[in-house]
C-alpha cells in the first residue's frame, strides 16, 4: 500500500475518534467508505471498521470513565438486552427490502431532529421528576432490548439510536447518553470484531492504523465534551443527524433499481456506526 493511503487511514481514524468522542458513535459511516474507495473488499472492510470502532470505543470509554464521566452500570445494564435483541433484528433485518431499511433509518434521523427537544416533556413531570411506568432498572434493559432490536433492523447508527432512546426513555441528557452509548459500542465493536477475526476476515495492519489515529482523536474529543454547553452539543448532533439522513436517502436511492437479489443489508455493514 502506498504512502497517501496509509495516511487517508491513519486521518480517518483520527475523526473517527472525534465523532466517537463528541457523539457516542463508532464511526463506520467514515471508515466504511473510506475503505471502499481505497479498494478493499467489502467483507474486509466490515471485520477492518469493526476492529477500529473497538479500539475507539474502548479507548473513549476509558477516558471517560478516568474522568468520572462513565457509569458502567448503565453501560451494562444497556449492553446485555442489546446484544442479545440485535441478532433478532438482524433475522427481521433480512425479510426486509434494502432501500426500505435506509427509507426507514433516514425517517428515523429526520424524527429524531425533533424528538432531542421533546425529551424533557416526554420523561419528566411538570415537579422535575422522572416519570417512568417501570423501575429503573427495568427501564435501562427494555431501552436496551429496544436500541439493539432496532439496531439489528435499521442496520446503521447503533449508537444514534441508543442516545435517542436514553434521552426520550430515561430522560438522561445528552452528554451522559452519549457516554454511555460509547461504552455499549465499545462491546458491541468487540464482539463484532471477535467473530470476523475466528473466520480470517481482519486486515491487521490497516485496522489498528484506523484504531491508532482514532485514539488520539477519541481522546481530545472525551475530553473537551465535558466543557461544551447541552446546547452546543444538541446542535452538533442535529447537523450530523440532517447529514446522515441526507447520505442514507442518496443510498437508498442508488440501490432502488436493484432491490432485489442483493444483501438485504444495503448499507447494513456500517453496524456498529
């Protein structure tokens, strides 16, 4: 591999650890397409991003939690039920068309714009308190099951998803929900990561360039995420949503003519983004 390409990795790795760190997510939707422009094969691309959103995950995590932002409570409170529900999504996932999955994810992104401002009506009396018809912990596992059944359905955006459903369920604020979503993907990442390796699908080399550039990334973001206003992260986080759901629409309109007869994923390998 030449020089310039190894540099597009290591760059990519660094604002995959940005986005990580400021947004609680791991980043496929910069690494996927990277790596396929770069020429690599897509199952490849899939066992390399996996193992480089592992890294970042878990470095971000631990930085996190160094500085008192991490309750691993809730990380795994959260992560058990998804990791179990998200393999019943992905059977769901496969009866379902390609372009209706990215149809749905860019509807989903699109609501969420107006649902981030909601949260305080929706989880909150008019006293302050948080109303839930369920105990705590009840509601941490079923906000859990419900992040990885959907993450396993929409394919893309696990992290996205579970920040929405901790800010509209559990009424946490958007820092804490993105802490927390990236301690969930840095399991989600590992277990991912794991299953490629058994059947020979990482690249090494190219994964831990990735995972070293998104270290340093990960590691100024968690750090200046704590300093940022709720209102400053909001904002970032409803433009990155508008992009995402603009990118997803394009996909879905690039793989309508072939709906048929291709991976029922579409896009579904950008998992754990």
């Amino acid at each position: 591999m030449v020089l310039e390409s190894w540099l597009l990795l290591a760059s990519g790795g660094v604002v995959t650890g940005i986005l990580a760190g400021l947004l609680g997510i791991g980043g496929g939707v910069i690494l996927v397409p990277l790596m396929i422009t770069l020429g690599y094969a897509p199952i490849k691309v899939v066992a390399t991003s996996s193992l480089a959103i592992a890294i970042t995950a878990i470095a971000g995590s631990i930085q996190n939690w160094r500085i008192g932002c991490l309750d691993i409570k809730r990380v795994v409170y959260l992560g058990v039920p998804a990791l179990m529900t998200v393999q019943l999504g992905v059977l769901i996932a496969t009866q379902i068309p390609a372009h209706m999955i990215l149809l749905m994810f860019g509807a989903f992104l699109i609501v969420n714009i107006y649902l981030i401002d909601c949260r305080q009506k929706l989880s909150t009396a008019p006293n302050g308190k948080r109303v839930s018809p369920l105990n705590p912990l009840a509601s941490e596992l079923l906000v859990g099951a419900i992040a990885g059944l959907l993450t396993g359905i929409l394919g893309v955006g696990g992290g996205i998803v579970m920040i929405t459903l901790q800010m509209l369920l559990l009424g946490r604020h958007i820092k804490a929900a993105i802490q927390t979503s990236l301690g969930v993907l840095a399991g989600v990442a590992l277990s991912a990561c794991l299953v490629h390796g058994t059947k020979g699908n990482l690249l090494v080399m190219p994964g831990l360039t990735l995972g070293l550039g998104s270290l340093l990334g990960v590691r100024l973001s968690t750090r200046f995420l704590p300093k940022l206003p709720d209102a400053t992260v909001k904002l970032i986080f409803r433009i990155f949503l508008a992009v995402m759901s603009a990118y997803v629409f394009w996909q879905a309109y690039q793989i309508f003519p072939e709906t048929y007869g291709v991976n029922p994923y579409g896009l579904s390998y950008l998992t754990v983004g």
